[in-house]
C-alpha cells in the first residue's frame, strides 16, 4: 500500500532531491528554495516529526548554483550529515560544504574549494563517522575529471584522489560494517564508451575493478552494502537500460532489470534481508524494480502518479521495510515545482472490507513478542513484506499470536470469512 504527499511547493532548482530515514523511522528530505525577492537561494531540510513536516535552514544567501547534486546521510546516533556544493557568487569558487546535525543544532565544514567541483555523496559508517565522495574537474568542462575521496580524521578533513580517469563522474558511496568506502562510479571516454568502475579503501591503498561498460552519455551510479554479507552491489544505466551489480566476493554479477532509457538517474537501496530494490524514471513515471524473496527475476512496480516530473530523487529503506521515495516534480509554472513523498510497501495490498472491519482487531500496533487478533471467526495467513507466507491459524474469538522468531519488521494479516478478505499491516519492533 503506497501513501503519497506534497512536502512542499515553491519555486524549486537544482535536482535531485534526497532522503535518508532516522531511527525513527522519520524521514528527511533536504529541499533548495529561491528566494523570490533577491537572486539568493537557501538550503533547508524538510523532516517529518509525529505526522508534520518543519523545515530547517542550512545555507541561506548562496547564488545559483547554490546546491548541486548534494546528499545527505544518517548516523548510528541519529546524528544528520548533509553533503553541498555552494558558490557565493556567479561563476565564483565553489565550496564543498560538510554540514553535521545533532542536538546543539548545525556543524559546517568547508572539505574542498575550487572550480569544477560538481556530485558529491555522503555516508555514515558503523561509527558514526562520515564518508565523502565528489567529482572535480580540473581542465576543460567534462574532459578531465577526477574522483575524489575525503574522510574527517578527528582533526580535520582529509582529501585523497581516488581515479584519474577521464571523465570520471557520478560518484556515490557506501561503508561497510568495517568502516572501508566503496565508490561506484562512471568514466566515459570521449569515444562516448562507459566504463563502469568500483573502488574500495583497504588497509592497503585502494583498489579499483571495472565492473561493466556500454554506450550511453551520462549514468548516475547508486551503491549499497548488502547487510547480510557485507558486499557491495549498485545500480547504473547503458544502452540496454537499467541494470544492477552485484559483488559476489570474487566476480561482478550483472543483471538488466529494465530495457529502454530511464531518463537520467535511479537509486538503490537494500533491505535487512538482503533484497535490493531499485527506483527510477521512465515515460515521466516513477518505478520500483525488486527481487522477491527467493526469486531470481525482477519484479516492477509503478509508483503513485502526481504530475508529470523532471527526476527521481531517492529511496531508503527503514528498519521496519517500509520503503520511502522522494521525488521532484516538473516545472508547474515558470519555476514552480513539487517535492512528493511516497511511502510503503510493494506486494501485499492492504485493503479494508467494511462487513468485517468493525469485528477486526490487533492490538497492540506496533508489538513485541506477543499480540492479539480478534474476530468474530476466520482464517489468519500472516505475511512477511515479500509476500512469504509465515504463520496460518483459524481464529474465532481472541487469539494471542506469540511472535518471537519472527524478526523486527512489517507483516500482513490476512483474514478470510464466508463473505470477504480483510488484509491488515502490522509492525514487529
């Protein structure tokens, strides 16, 4: 079941929109606003906090580009962590901004400066401690770019280039659960020939494998460590259309999970089983591609239709498997767009029948090791969020479900009667 949202409208610049999600469950969307009045824009973050979204200003009176192809990331400790590219004035020295939220309020380091700073993306490792990656032109527009690598060592920032490939942009980045980065990212050759690349820091320098290569002008990279087995897997586009790598320990499997062109950019995320689930655009439309569990083939899903949009933002997974998308609509009116929030599940729907509804309950909602279902009489299948079944039981009356193998996350309720089908979703803390 899919909810979506407006979280706010304005005179939006500057795609795409991120989100990352808090302990909580809470997510946070940073959103850049120009000011109607001067030719500044201003930085904010829109978070959602029981049920209503605040916004929060990070950067105010930066000239256009005010924030490029930043990103932003959550800690262990709840702590936010927002990646930017400012200039204060046209055509100026750009600054890569590190800004770090905790209790005490905003944190901002200047990590680089210089002309033809342009993607940057950020990460949290087990530690708390940040990761960044941005690409940086250092000759003509677009013919000799480097792939950057910085990490704060309790001092100060610390810069490392990662590649000195031609070309090489679209970084994104992930840790792993031994705190080393891995970038994924994409060098094109001015033969228009990809070369799709990962690098990953050891305690030995760097090391650097080309994962796969195609034809195609530009490809946004996604990365994510799987955490079941600590490898790393991402999603890119060529001629063929979408397609998803997985590090296996010793080889790159590849995979398509969507032919045609994906206008532009998609995003990656995995869940706390292990299942991938990749969103991108196509045909001005938003689309999920996942692999159900034990289930080799993708599956694809379209996502609620607002209005017609410029590009994705990105998803992220919560503890509890709810999936959270953001998203950046077209130019309404002049510069007038949107920024929709899209949440829930792909499978199971949950659909309420009003002949039994009234006789339905569970309680409580999120639970523990225990939880009661009422009804009048029925047939219970309880689902996990990739549809498998897990438990079954005819029920009439109260039934105590003792759930204590089963793991923290969503589930679904489905009772059957004589008369119809009422499919609940319930929540395991």
């Amino acid at each position: 079941m899919w909810v979506s949202e407006i979280v706010t409208s304005g005179e939006m610049v500057i795609e795409p929109a991120n989100i990352a999600v808090d302990s909580q469950g809470n997510p946070h969307i940073p959103v850049i606003r120009k000011n109607e009045e001067t030719v500044f824009y201003t930085m904010l973050l829109y978070s959602k906090i029981r049920g209503s979204w605040i916004a929060d200003t990070i950067e105010t009176s930066v000239f256009e580009p005010a924030v490029v192809y930043g990103d932003l990331a959550i800690d262990c400790f709840d702590r936010i962590w927002v990646v930017y590219i400012a200039c204060q004035q046209v055509g100026g020295i750009q600054y890569l901004i590190v800004a770090r939220k905790d209790s005490s309020g905003w944190t901002k380091d200047t990590v680089d400066t210089g002309y033809g700073i342009w993607y940057s993306s950020i990460a949290a490792d087990a530690n708390g401690n940040p990761h960044v990656t941005y690409d940086r032109y250092l000759g003509e527009p677009h013919l000799y770019g480097f792939a950057f690598y910085a990490y704060n060592d309790g001092y100060s920032w610390v810069k490392e280039v990662v590649d000195t490939m031609i070309s090489a942009y679209c970084c994104s980045i992930d840790a792993d659960s031994s705190s080393y980065p891995h970038i994924a990212y994409c060098h094109r050759k001015l033969t228009g020939l990809n070369y799709f690349w990962r690098a990953t820091k050891e305690s030995g320098g760097w090391f650097r494998d080309e994962v796969d290569t195609g034809w195609h002008w530009m490809s946004i990279t996604s990365i994510r460590i799987s955490p079941i087995d600590n490898l790393p897997s991402f999603a890119y586009e060529n001629a063929y259309g979408v397609r998803y790598a997985r590090y296996n320990g010793f080889d790159w499997e590849i995979e398509n999970v969507s032919t045609g062109i994906s206008q532009y950019q998609k995003a990656l995320d995995i869940d706390s089983l292990g299942q991938p689930y990749i969103v991108f655009k196509k045909n001005n439309k938003t689309w999920l591609a996942y692999k159900e569990n034990n289930n080799n083939s993708w599956s694809q899903e379209l996502l609620p239709e607002s209005s017609v949009y410029d590009g994705l933002g990105s998803l992220r997974i919560d503890k509890n498997g709810i999936i959270h998308v953001v998203r950046l609509s077209a130019r309404l009116s002049d510069d007038y767009r949107e920024i929709w929030y899209i949440h829930g599940n792909v499978g199971i729907e949950e659909n309420v029948s009003k002949e039994v509804e009234s006789g339905f309950y569970i309680y409580p909602n999120p639970f523990g090791n225990t939880v009661k279902i009422t009804a009048q009489e029925g047939d219970v299948d309880i689902y996990d969020i990739s549809g498998r079944l897990v438990d079954s039981f005819s029920l009439q009356g109260t039934v105590e479900w003792n759930t204590k193998s089963l793991s923290s996350g969503v589930y679904f309720l489905r009772l059957k009667t004589e008369d119809s089908v009422v499919t609940k979703k319930v929540v395991k803390r």
